[in-house]
C-alpha cells in the first residue's frame, strides 16, 4: 500500500469514526435550518417562477453542507495533528508535497459529499424536486468541495491553535457560505449588495450547483464553473506552495 493511499485512508477512518459529529450531525443542522427558514417564508417569497421558496432552499443547503464539511475536514485534521504532535508520522515519510495535498482533499471531498448526500435524502421529502442538469450538479458539487477542502488545508497549515482555525473559519469562510446565495436570490439583493455578492467565489458555486436542478440560476453556468476553475487553481497552488516549503509544518 503506498503513502498516499494509507494517508487517504487515515482521513476517511478518522471521520467515519465519530461519524455521529461528522456526519449526522451536519444533516440535522440542515435539516433544522429548513424547517425553520420554510416555515417562516414559504408562500410569502417567491424567488424563480414556479418554483417555491422551499425547493429553491433545499439545493443551497444541500450546497452548504458539503462546503462546510469539506472544510471543516482538512483543516481539524491538520490542526489536530500540530497540536497532538503526531503531524510528525505524516511528514516523515516520502510522500511528495502533491501526494499529501491529493490525501487531505479527496478525503475532504468525500466527507462533504457525503453530507450533502445526506442533506439531500432527509429534506428533498419536503418538496418535489427535479434535475434540469444533473452533470451541473456534480460537477459543482465536486468542484466545490475540492475548493473547500484545499482551503481547509491552507487553514489547518497557517493555524497553530485551534482559536486562530476557528477564526479562519467564523470570520471567512462562514460569512462567505451564508453570502452566497444559500437562503435568497442575489438578483432580490440591491444594486450594491448585487455587486458584492458576484466578488464572492462561493455565491458561484451555489448559483452553478442550483442550476442543475432547475435549470435556472442567476448567473450563466458555464460562467460560475471559470470562475470556480479559477478559484481551485489559486487556492490549490497557494496551498501546494505551503506544503512544498513546509510552511509552519516543518521547524
């Protein structure tokens, strides 16, 4: 068995483990935010034509779910790890800096997948939902968690406790989730909140991902896939940067 494949394998025991955190517990939130937010709104806000308020809620949960979890996998692994000392076991073998990029995200990606998953089975029970598009779907869905799970890694690496992880993640990435089109359209935004809503990268990924089930979306599909392309290619490179120069992982 190679490096890359027992550290990948380490990621996906180490949530699958206390699965009743990683994983159920991310689907109830959801579901909570739902019944909550449907409640209160449906038949008073009607966001795209034919379409009500709860169906359009349920793909920015789903969405949400898989993006906080990509997260919040990569980046409690890592800290842990720092804090525990045992980041030790993962660095001294020869595993190059891309093999461990490759191991913490595919494991993040899979955590938020399969939350989303999950977010999907207990809600889509709420109202009738179809796919216009399922490739758009997937893609964005794949695409998303990636982006998230190497900014998970860029945070675990760059945090050394877990006060400055939580702030990474309260005062940025957070907002950026809940910005981003998850509970609203940009388009019932004013003019100025409109603007600002399109410099968020993860408004793109909703928007992309909501797309493919209603075939409907704020903004042109194949335009939110550039910009999340985009988006991965940075946050990828700056997060293969801090690996390779062992950047606060090597003393």
């Amino acid at each position: 068995m190679s490096g890359f494949s027992t550290l990948l394998g380490k990621e996906l025991k180490r949530f699958f483990k206390v699965s009743f955190q990683t994983i159920a517990a991310p689907v109830l939130t959801a579901l909570l935010y739902l019944l909550i937010f449907s409640h209160v709104l449906e038949g008073r806000l009607m966001v795209y034509e034919k379409v009500s308020y709860t169906s359009f809620l349920i793909p920015g949960l789903v969405m949400m779910s898989v993006l906080q979890n990509a997260f919040a996998n990569a980046s409690s692994s890592l800290i842990q790890s720092k804090i525990t000392g045992n980041i030790v076991f993962v660095l001294l073998p020869p595993l190059a800096h891309w093999e461990l990029f490759a191991a913490y995200v595919l494991g993040s990606m899979v955590r938020g997948m399969i939350v989303g998953l999950g977010v999907f089975i207990v809600t889509a029970w709420f109202a009738d939902l179809h796919f216009a598009a399922p490739i758009w779907v997937l893609v964005f869905a794949l695409a998303g968690s990636a982006i998230l799970g190497t900014m998970g890694l860029i945070a675990g690496i760059w945090a050394e406790k877990f006060d400055q992880l939580a702030a990474f993640q309260n005062f940025l990435i957070m907002p950026a989730t809940f910005l981003a089109g998850v509970f609203y359209s940009v388009h019932s935004l004013p003019a100025f909140w409109q603007a600002v809503s399109h410099l968020n990268p993860f408004f793109y990924m909703v928007d992309g991902f909501r797309y493919g089930f209603f075939g409907i979306s704020d903004v042109p599909p194949g335009i939110s896939l550039l910009i999340v392309a985009i988006t991965f290619g940075i946050s990828a490179s700056v997060a293969l940067l801090m690996l390779r120069s062992g950047y606060k992982l090597r003393h």
